[in-house]
C-alpha cells in the first residue's frame, strides 16, 4: 500500500497518541571524567572547571562559548553546580566523575545567551591501525579526549561484531541503519593510520568530508583527529539561527503509517522545530511544513545526524530532502 493511502487513513484515524521514541543517549551529557594529579582542593577544582567546560559546550551543541560574557565566572563557580563526584583508579593514573545538576547547567547556558543547537549524538570511532585492526578504546584515549573538550560526545565499536568500515565510508544505507539501531547515531569517523599520516572519513546523516593528516606520533595524529572531526562537525551542525525560520521539508523512504508516525514524532521532539504540518503525500514520501529556530537545510543536517534519516536529493517544491532510514 502506497503510503498517500496510509497517511490518509491515518489522518482519518487521528493521532491521539504518538509514540514517543525511546531516549537514545548512550552516556550522560551531564557527566564528565578527567584526569587528575592527586585529590588535593586545588586539582579536584580545576578538574570541576574542566569538566563544566565539556558539559557546557555538549549541551550547547559544540559552540565555543569561551568569549561569552559570564563563562570564566561560571567555570571558576563549577564546583557550586557538581552534583556528585568519585574518584577512580585507572590505567592512566587517576581521574575523577563529575557528575552535573541537568537543570542548572540548562540554566546557565540561557544565562549565557546562547540558543542551543541541541545535543549531538556521539560519534562512532572506526579507526584501524596499519594492519588494518580496529583500535580499541584505550589506543582511542587522546582521539576522544580532544573531541570530548570540545563538546562531541564518542561511542565504540562492539568488539565482536563492529561494523565494516569499507561499508561505512562507501555510506551504505542498510551499515548506517545497523549502526543507528545498535549505536543510535548517524555520525561516523572511519580512519586508518599508515607510517606517519592517516586518512579520515567523517559520515553524517550519509553526507562524507574525507581528509588526509601527518603527525610525529601515533598520539598526535589522533589528538588532531579529534579536533578536526569536532571542527567539521562544529560547521556542519552547529548552525544557530538568529530569527525563526520556515519552508517545506520532504522526507521519502516511510513505507508505512508507523514510518509517518516515528517521523512526526522525531520532530516534534527536536528543540529546534516549533510547528510541523502535514501538506501532501506522494508514493514513500510526504511534504511537510515546518517552521524552526534555525534555516531548514541546518535542521535537515542536524536531524540526519541523529541516525534517523539520510540527506536526500532535492525535491521539486521542497527547500530540503531527507530519507527515512530503515
């Protein structure tokens, strides 16, 4: 059945009850864990501004906030908003969770003016070393603190059954839909490192930037990933608007009402979308109205980065495509 008759019985029906995706966050945004020298007052409240730091730019969705009026006050202040934190004994050395009070820190960010983008999933590291094995987590330990700094949250491959890196870069739909299924993202870094250099490869709601980078050490070359993922990412999806935007938006690929119905509602749970309306349905697809904070190519992108959908082609009458992902 053609989804136009779906829609239209649906509509029919009425949506009296929508349902509601489960929250898909693998890690707290609010929690932190750094490095720390020694558990003396001193470190322990240069760990808490650290880590406020993090969860600031998380939250804010990885804008740099360091030259907003009130930020050096509130990282000096971290310590007044932790609400609790455990030291731990790790390979490393020691670090210290900071857990942060949700409500504040969602406070301090509107103190600090600043519209928030939303927080971004994580990032799934694909790396793989010269002989072509996946790097674990601990050989990721420089890549995801450096993206972690900047506000971008990472995920690890399941070690039994990670997904094909030649499939990820290649952006095959039914690899992205796994791996938003068992990771809840559509964000991806694959790379692979030879002598010196490596190459990268960052997908986004099925979107790819390749790059290519040099460095003395193993170390380095990750920590530079970890910025520039962060940095392309920061461009791609961390577009705030300065007044409410609105246009039409298609999304093809539902192949039932269920499809419509996790689509309505995937919106309607963005903190960017104010209003969405139903205009038209055309075989797997339907065109909707919507009106957001931000333009709507920057929904479509941050809303594909959420694993959900896939960036489309254009579509006639449509100011942005995306593809429901099955």
């Amino acid at each position: 059945m053609r989804l136009s008759r779906l829609l239209i019985a649906t509509l029919l029906l009425g949506f009296a009850v929508l349902p509601r995706l489960r929250a898909q966050d693998p890690g707290s945004p609010y929690s932190v864990v750094v490095p720390v020298a020694d558990t003396s007052d001193a470190v322990r409240d240069q760990a808490f501004s650290s880590a406020l730091a993090q969860v600031l730019a998380r939250v804010a969705g990885g804008q740099d906030l360091r030259s907003n009026a009130g930020y050096a006050d509130a990282l000096a202040n971290a310590g007044s908003i932790v609400r609790k934190f455990q030291y731990q004994r790790a390979a490393g050395g020691l670090t210290v969770q900071v857990n942060f009070e949700p409500g504040t820190v969602r406070r301090l960010i509107a103190k600090l003016g600043v519209a928030s983008a939303g927080i971004k999933p994580p990032v799934l590291l694909l790396v793989q070393g010269a002989d072509g094995k996946l790097f674990d987590q601990s050989a990721l330990a420089g890549l995801a603190a450096a993206a972690n700094a900047r506000g971008t949250n990472v995920a690890y491959p399941d070690a039994t059954s990670p997904p094909d890196p030649a499939k990820v870069v290649a952006a095959d739909p039914a690899t992205l839909a796994a791996i938003n299924q068992h990771y809840h993202t559509g964000l991806v870094l694959s790379g692979r490192l030879h002598d010196g250099s490596a190459d990268w490869t960052l997908i986004s709601g099925g979107q790819s930037q390749h790059w290519s980078s040099t460095g003395a050490t193993e170390d380095a070359l990750l920590a530079a990933a970890g910025d520039s993922m962060a940095d392309r990412i920061g461009r791609q999806l961390n577009v705030i608007g300065t007044a409410v935007s609105d246009g039409k938006l298609w999304v093809g690929g539902l192949a039932s009402a269920m499809d419509y119905a996790s689509l309505l509602s995937t919106l309607r749970a963005d903190p960017a979308v104010q209003e969405v309306t139903t205009l038209g349905a055309q075989d797997d697809g339907v065109l909707l109205y919507v009106k957001a904070s931000m333009p709507l190519s920057g929904l479509a992108a941050n809303l594909a980065a959420g694993g959900h959908l896939l960036q489309g082609e254009a579509h006639q009458g449509a100011d942005a495509s995306l593809r429901w992902l099955h």
